[in-house]
C-alpha cells in the first residue's frame, strides 16, 4: 500500500477501506508517514468528507494508536461525560460528585484549559494541596472507595490523534464534521467508561457557533459511541452567553459549592441536572430520566453531592474543608463592578470575548506554558433578557493587577450589547440527541 494512492484516491471521492486507513494511521504514528502526505490527505478530507464507515474506521484506529484504559477492575457502569468547551462551563465540578453521590462511578479524564476556555484541573486546583498526577491504579482505587477520581490525561492516550490534530491546526482542516467528530470520540473510547454523555455547546462562546451544525456533530459522535459499542447521549446546550455567573478558576469552584449547597444559578443547575439524569440513567441507577433527576436534586437537598466533593478533593490531597468555607478560596487583591453606560436590556453578550477577559486578568494561558492566577476572573450580574439600569453593575471584575483590569474592562464593555426593547432569553437546551 502507498499513502501517494490514497490521497489519490480520497482526492477524487474515493472512500477508504478500514485496511486502508488502518495503514495511514499507523504508519503516521510511528513517522513512516510524513506530515506531508497527511496534510494533503486532510485537505482532501476536508474537501471529499468520510462516509460512517470511514469515521469510524478512523476513531477506532486514533483510540487505539496508543493506551487503551481497562476499567473493568472499576465495579458498576462507568460513565463518562464530555463537553465540547464553553466559558465558565464549571458543570464536572458540580456534576461529577452528584451522580458519585448516587453510586455513578466516575472515572474521568479531564484537560487544563487553553485559550478563552478554561479547564477542569485548574479550576480543581484551587483546592491547596489538590493533584491530578495520580497513577492508574491510585485512580482506579479511589473510583472503587469513594466512588471518583479525576487524572489528567496521559501522554499515551490516543497519540494519532494529537498528532494529527496539531496538523490539522495548521492547515486549515479543523472544522471538518466527521474529523472532530473522530477527534473528540477517539479520546473517550481509550479512556475507557461503558457509556458517554456528551454535552454539545452552541454559539458566541463554542467551537460550533451555529446550532444546526451542533446538532450534526451531536449526531456523528452519537453514531460514533454507538459504533463502538458504548451507550452514547449528546445534549446540545447554549453557550451563546457564560453559564451561571463566574468565569474565572477558584470563582467557578465557588459557584460549584454554592450549586451543591442549593443556591447554584438556575441555568448551571438546570444543566448539571439534565447531564446528570442522562448519567444516572444510562448507568443503570434510575428507570428513567424523570426517576434520575428527583434523585439528583435530592443528593443537593440532603448534602450529600456536597459531601462527596469534599471527599474527592481529600482522596486526590486537597483541603477538604474548603468545600464547607469557600471563603478561603483563593482570592483576588481588587475587585471593582462594571457599571452599565445605558438603560435597557442585555441582548446580547459576545461569549468568547468575556472568555477573553478572563485571560487577560490571568485566568487563562496565552501557550501552554503559560501559569495562571486562579483568583481572578469576572462574576457576571447581569444575563441576557435582564433589564438594566445605567450606573447598575453588569459585572464584577476580580483582579490582581490594576493595568490587566483596566484592559479586561475596556473589553468586556464592548462585548455587552444594551438593546432599548426587551430581549427574549437565551433557551438552555437546545435538544437531546439519541440514537
Ligand atoms: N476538540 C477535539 O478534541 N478535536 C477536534 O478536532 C476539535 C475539538
């Protein structure tokens, strides 16, 4: 077999054999292909697309170019869940410990945040003492003892894919349905759960901004998860504007605590408990989503989701006590608000761009080296559809230097557009995909 024929063939609507792509993988994981000839296989990709067949072909070969975990030592059904990426999208933190709380386990692998989107592991090091950098069976252990247990993801896990995607990165051939589709599934397939709850973000602060190619992509890895074997449900959910109010590290761990404590913001509630009906369901805890989400809401009721995160952050070193005093969270030196400059309406909040203040203050890494400040960020009073008055706060701003403030500032306000007429609320979700 020759990658020249390939291309070739793919150049002019071919479709690959599984042999074919098999062959392609391989030989590009281990250097025999050069990112040359990958480059140019991307591009007809891009331009030809992959029928179902094809995709999986390529998510099955991308999961297993390096570990596979074997969770089987883990009792009960292992669900894992997964969110394309949002701004103050804060949902594992609150999520993870309410359906370990039902007797869900949760084995997760989770990233550190990158550009205006942040990430589970920093946000959960704003716990003293709390680490990631646990080996496999240290993880698997806890799963089995208290019922969670979050790494960050291994070097070995799906290699191709992270190959790949830098390539992808610099070619123009990202935003392809069925390549993000692999990219993304491939990952949770050698992550190992027997079931996958995908949380499928749309709008200003997503990857996909229109809600109809959300819904393609639920569909794709929907198909994806059931092609191989693993009970698959996507949620497509809005991020046209922050979730809850906190964007910013230790300020989303707080508005966690506060969700589990019953005084969480109505859509970040609404979000954990619609995920999390669809986790305890598909585990096998409850008869159907109605049954799981009265469950849920009663682990919040009753403290024990609250509980079950403390003792998470315990078993992973953190200080457990900072669950019941979020006050000692770190905290920033300034805090200022940010006055509305009209009366009206919030009609409109550019996401990303509220994502990007964030990162100016700190919050965020500008390259993957970068350290973060995990005090500071925003905390949001005002949504869209809310009225406002001029001089009223629309947020406030947390900071550990005055310039960065002064520049996230100048930002935010120009990504909150102040309509004159009312503004209809953003719907939370948009849809449920299943089979
Ligand atoms: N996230 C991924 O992991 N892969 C993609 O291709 C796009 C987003």
């Amino acid at each position: 077999m020759r990658m020249y024929d390939l291309i070739m063939k793919k150049r002019n609507g071919g479709a690959l054999s599984d042999d074919e792509i098999a062959f392609m993988i391989k030989g590009f994981t281990n250097g025999e292909i050069y990112d040359y000839q990958m480059s140019a296989m991307m591009m007809a990709i891009y331009f030809q697309g992959m029928n179902e067949q094809e995709t999986l072909a390529l998510t099955m070969e991308m999961a297993q170019s390096g570990d596979m975990l074997d969770l089987s030592s883990i009792k009960g059904i292992k669900v894992d869940k997964h969110s394309t990426g949002g701004v103050g999208d804060k949902t594992s933190l609150a999520l993870a410990p309410m359906v370990a709380s039902l007797g869900v386990p949760v084995a997760k692998m989770s990233g550190r945040g990158l550009g205006h989107t942040g990430g589970t592991i920093d946000k959960l090091e704003s716990f003293a003492g709390f680490s990631t950098a646990l080996t496999e069976e240290q993880f698997k252990e806890n799963v089995n003892r208290i019922g969670i247990a979050i790494m960050g993801q291994t070097a070995d896990l799906a290699p191709a894919d992270k190959k790949l995607y830098s390539l992808r990165d610099v070619t123009a051939t990202v935003d392809n349905m069925s390549l993000i589709a692999s990219s993304i599934m491939s990952k949770k397939l050698a992550a190992g759960a027997d079931a996958i709850v995908l949380d499928v973000k749309t709008g200003s602060g997503a990857f996909m901004k229109k809600e109809e190619d959300a819904f393609a992509l639920a569909e794709e890895m929907v198909k994806l998860g059931k092609g191989a074997g693993r009970n698959t449900v996507a949620i497509v959910s809005d991020m046209d504007q922050p979730l809850g109010y906190a964007v910013g590290n230790a300020l989303e761990v707080r508005e966690a605590i506060e969700t589990l404590n019953g005084r969480g913001p109505e859509d970040f509630k609404e979000l954990c408990l619609t995920l999390g009906s669809h986790m305890v369901t598909v585990a096998g805890k409850a008869a159907d989503a109605e049954k799981a989400r009265a469950m849920l809401e009663q682990c919040i009721e009753d403290k024990s989701a609250l509980n079950k995160l403390a003792d998470f952050v315990e078993a992973q070193g953190g200080d457990r006590e900072l669950v019941y005093h979020p006050e000692r969270l770190p905290k920033a030196s300034i805090t200022e608000d940010i006055a509305s400059p009209a009366d009206g309406y919030v009609g409109r909040i550019v996401c990303d761009e509220i994502g990007m203040c964030s990162l100016i203050l700190g919050g965020g890494r500008e390259t993957k080296e970068s350290e973060i400040d995990l005090s500071v960020g925003l905390v949001l009073r005002k949504k869209v559809g809310d009225s406002v008055k001029k001089g009223e706060p629309l947020a406030t701003i947390h900071a550990n230097d005055a310039d960065k403030l002064k520049e996230a500032k100048e930002r935010f306000l120009r990504a909150y557009i102040i309509s004159d007429t009312p503004v209809i609320k953003n719907e939370l979700i948009k849809g449920i995909v299943t089979e």
